[in-house]
C-alpha cells in the first residue's frame, strides 16, 4: 500500500488522531486500540493517525510505538491508510522513527516542526530534508506553533513541497488566511490539512483539503456531515452542524488529551488513563465533557455500528456510557 500512498488524493476529509489507550496497569490497551481503529473505519475516515500528538507519543518508547504501529497496520487491513507519527526534536531521533514507521507498514509519516530548540528557517528545511532522504515513506508536515514555539514559514514549506517527498501540512496555527495564501505557492497536489477543529471549516472554504482532527474521534459521522454538506453547497448547513460541535471541540481541546480519553470512556471504548506528565480531569472538567457530548445527542455521535438494535447509549446525569446488550 505504501507505493499508492505517494498519491495524495487519499489525504482528504476527517481524518482522527487517535489517542493511545492506556490500561490501569499502564500498558498499551490493544483491544481498546483495535476498538477505536474499528469504530473509525466504520464511520468511513479515509485514515488514521496514530502515535502523534493526541498519541501522547512522548511518553512512548521506540519499542511501544513501533507496536501501535504494527497493530493500527494490521487492522487497518489496507482498508484505510495508516498515518504515523515520527516527530522530534532531535533529527537523527525523527529518522530513526521514521524509518521504524516504514518497517512496520505505515503508509505516510507525520513530522512536527522540531520543537524546544527553536532552530532558524534553514534549520527547519534541513531537518525534514534529511528524513525525507532517509526513507521511501510520504511525509505530511505539522506545523503547530504552540506547541513547537517555531512555526514552519511559507517561505519554508514552499521550498520543501516542491520536492515530491513532502505530500501535505496539517497546518496547527489557527490562521485560516494561510490557506489561500498558501495554493498559489504549492504544487496542485500538495494537500492542506487543517490541525484545529474549530477552523475545519473556514479553511476548507479557503480551499484546504480536510481536517486531522480530535473532534472525530467522537463523533466522526457529524463532522463528515459538515464537510458533506458544504460540498453540496449547504452552506448554511455546514455552520449549523459545525456550531453543534463546537461546544464538545472547545471541551476537549482544552485538556487533550485527557478529555478525549474521557470523552471515549464514556462511550465505552476505552479507559480515561493517560501517562503522566498527563493527569485525568478534574471533575468540572469531565462534566463538560459530558454535557458537551449529551446535548449533541446519541444519534449523532453514535457510528452506524453503534446504531445497530443491539447496542444503545445510556445517559445518566449527563454522562453517557456505551455498552454492547447481551
């Protein structure tokens, strides 16, 4: 699948970075991994990110990650692509990463801006071009300002997106007038993906190619939705569903991703266990989260399995658990 997936037309809509499940013990939780990947591919995502930054991926160690990997490849099934992420600050840490990526099947790689260094523009571009000449996979960029404290310049990403190694950006500055200014600078096939759920929709409207969003992993029917009715020229359609997110976008952006792990307990596919320096929420935190999710309402947030008789959600004092009926 790997060959196929320098084509970039794939690279579109919702597409979730999934959490790394975490049991009480600490350890990965590969069946809750094998539920949310499932639950994704059934709700129709083009692919999955998964070690990235809502994969709590610096907590992670080589050997744990090449094993979410392994397993998200796996039960993907070549159904959907798997997006991995291989980022760090530390160039030769990014290449060795990557190429772990590659060995264990993914199909692109997601690379962040090298983060606490602070390196110049010209640092940038040799860093992500040095890993771009140390493997065979896509490379999707990720410029996340806040968290990287350097931002990947336009300057910057034009040069790198003429080579054809580097197929999108999940674009993580919230600056919705990047978009346009940006297609005038990029090959034709170079994907824009944006990084923030609550601006999917204005930069989609500015000509980006969808969202890597947290927001579909809980409700990735709804946030098809959106992109489904803009594209049929429901416009104000798309505001209304994106304004039904927008409540449950603002309480899980808030602490990810503890609130996502909460959010996903409560539907019943895996537990709220993050690593530390990441703690679960405070209670008001996690009432938020709950209410966020019950005024969206079971049908929008339930997958079409999740819709079959034989399984219901339960709300109860605006927490809402998910269960298979025996």
């Amino acid at each position: 699948m790997n060959a196929v997936a320098h084509r970039t037309a794939w690279l579109a809509g919702y597409i979730p970075d999934l959490p790394t499940p975490f049991d009480a013990a600490g350890a990965i939780d590969m069946a809750a991994l094998q539920r949310l990947c499932e639950r994704q591919i059934e709700a129709g995502a083009p692919a999955i990110v998964v070690c990235e930054t809502t994969g709590e991926s610096s907590t992670l160690t080589p050997a744990e990650q090449a094993g979410v990997i392994r397993a998200a490849v796996r039960i993907a099934g070549g159904r959907v692509r798997v997006i991995a992420g291989a980022g760090s600050n530390s160039t030769s840490q990014a290449i060795e990463l990557t190429r772990q990526a590659e060995a264990e099947g993914a199909d692109a790689a997601l690379s962040v801006v090298p983060y606490y260094n602070k390196p110049m523009q010209a640092g940038i571009a040799a860093h992500f071009t040095a890993i771009a000449g140390a493997t065979a996979l896509p490379i999707i960029l990720h410029d996340i300002p806040a968290r990287t404290n350097r931002e990947l310049s336009d300057a910057t990403l034009a040069g790198l997106a003429q080579s054809p190694r580097f197929i999108g950006l999940r674009d993580g500055s919230g600056d919705v007038a990047r978009v346009a200014r940006l297609r005038s600078l990029l090959p034709a096939d170079f994907r824009l993906m944006a990084g923030d759920d609550s601006t999917a929709l204005a930069c989609v409207a500015s000509g980006a190619d969808g969202c890597i969003s947290l927001t579909s992993n809980v409700a990735p029917k709804l946030c098809r939705a959106v992109l489904s009715s803009y594209g049929r020229g429901l416009l104000q359609a798309a505001r209304d569903l994106q304004d039904k997110l927008a409540p449950l976008t603002a309480a899980l952006s808030r602490e990810s991703p503890a609130a996502l792990k909460y959010a996903l307990c409560l539907l019943g596919l895996m537990s709220p266990d993050t690593r530390l320096p990441i703690v679960e929420l405070d209670d008001a935190a996690k009432a938020e989260v709950a209410n966020a999710i019950a005024a969206i309402g079971d049908e929008e947030i339930a997958c079409p399995i999740e819709s079959r008789p034989d399984r219901r959600f339960h709300r109860d004092h605006a927490a809402i658990s998910w269960q298979r009926l025996e």
